[in-house]
C-alpha cells in the first residue's frame, strides 16, 4: 500500500489521495479494479519488444530481424528488450531471450 501511496503521489498527481473503501462495490465498477487496471496497463513484461504484454517467440524473430539490420522491424519497448542491461540492443540481449523463452 505504501508503494502505490508514494507512486501515485509523487509521479502521477503530486499529492496523497485518501479513499474510503469500504463503500467499494464489486465487479467493473469497483475503485480497487480501477486502479488495479491503471497500474497494470503501464507495467511492462521483461523481453517482451513488441508492446503485445508477453515474452515468446514473436520477440524473438523481432529482435533477430533488428540485429540483423532489418529497418522496419517494429520495436516498442527496445527498453525491455535490453536483458543484459547494457543500454543497447544486441546478440547478448538475443541470448539471453532465448533462455528466458525456453525456460
Ligand atoms: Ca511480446
Ligand atoms: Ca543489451
């Protein structure tokens, strides 16, 4: 809860919102699935390049073709992508997706 309390305080609105929960209702409507949807639309998963929300082979194929120089391979998240954490794209990343795919 601290979590959530400093996140939204200090990067979305700039101040500490306190709600009364114990009113919430149930189902799409619900305060808590709101946020709970609002968190989760921004997270982002390890490896996954192409912006679809998951890591597989469709990943993979895009990173290949993008060490490979292709220049319309579409590359949402290159952040993502970087799992050797070198601040660049490269064979290391490949490999390292590879593992993470097949494990
Ligand atoms: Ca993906
Ligand atoms: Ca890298």
């Amino acid at each position: 809860m601290e979590l959530i309390r400093q996140h939204i305080s200090i990067e979305k609105y700039g101040g500490i919102m306190i709600w009364e929960l114990t009113q919430d209702c149930k189902g799409d409507k619900s305060l808590l699935k709101v946020i709970n949807d609002s968190f989760n639309m921004n997270s982002s998963v390890e490896g996954d390049i192409n912006g679809d929300k998951e890591l597989n082979s469709a990943d993979l194929v895009t990173l290949s073709l993008f060490l490979l120089g292709y220049k319309n391979t579409n590359i949402v998240n290159w952040k993502d992508g970087d799992l050797f954490e070198d601040n660049t794209l490269n064979l290391y990343d490949l490999i390292a997706m590879r593992k993470l795919i097949i494990s």
